[in-house]
C-alpha cells in the first residue's frame, strides 16, 4: 500500500466529504465518496493487520463522520468490534452532529440485526 499518512488523508477527506454532502443532500457527491470509502475498504480486507492500525488511527477523528465510516468499515472487517460499537453508540447519541447521528444509528441496527455489515 501507499504511504500510511497519504492513505488516512485520502480516507479522511472521503468520509468527510460524504458527510458534508450528505447534510446538504448533495446526493451525487456523496455517492461518489461513498464508492471512494468502498473501495478503501476493498483494499483494507486484503491486509487485515494494516486494516486494523489504519482503522484505529481514524477512530480518533475528531470528525463525527470519520469515526462512523472507520467504525463501519471496521464492524464489517470483524474487527475491534467492541470499540467499533462504542464509537457508532456515541456518535448516534450526539444530537448535536445532524445526519452523521442517523448514519450511526442505522449502521448499528444493521449490525443487530444481521450480525455483519457488507460494502
């Protein structure tokens, strides 16, 4: 992979991006982030011990929506679920972060309910 700094700057712009998109119902720059998150996260099934210092980095965005994308993205990789779930519990609990909150919320009932997230 690419310089590590480089990767979680891309990443961090990505999520972010989406977000923003995402609050002002900019529909097609948020897809257009949404298939940049994806395809990091193609990237990131193939190393999982990468994936997982990556992932932990961008656990402490301060960035409300960096923090659901990598907590996502970690849930689906099977790993560091707990802290995964933590962050996505925090974030749906913040009435203060708009959309972000409902993302949360809508990726932790996914996780309930089926026990796995695909992307």
């Amino acid at each position: 992979m690419k310089n590590t700094n480089t990767l979680l700057e891309k990443y961090i712009s990505a999520a972010v991006t989406h977000g923003e998109a995402t609050l002002e119902g900019d529909g097609k720059t948020a897809n257009k982030q949404y298939a940049t998150l994806t395809k990091f996260y193609r990237k990131l099934e193939k190393d999982q011990s990468f994936a997982e210092v990556f992932l932990e980095e961008l656990f402490h965005h301060t960035n409300a929506s960096v923090r659901t994308w990598a907590a996502a993205h970690a849930l689906g990789l099977n790993l560091r679920t707990d802290k995964a779930l933590e962050i996505l519990q925090a974030v749906s609990e913040d009435r203060n972060i708009g959309v972000v909150r409902l993302d949360a919320e809508m990726i932790l009932r996914e996780w309930m309910k089926k026990g796995r997230l695909k992307f």
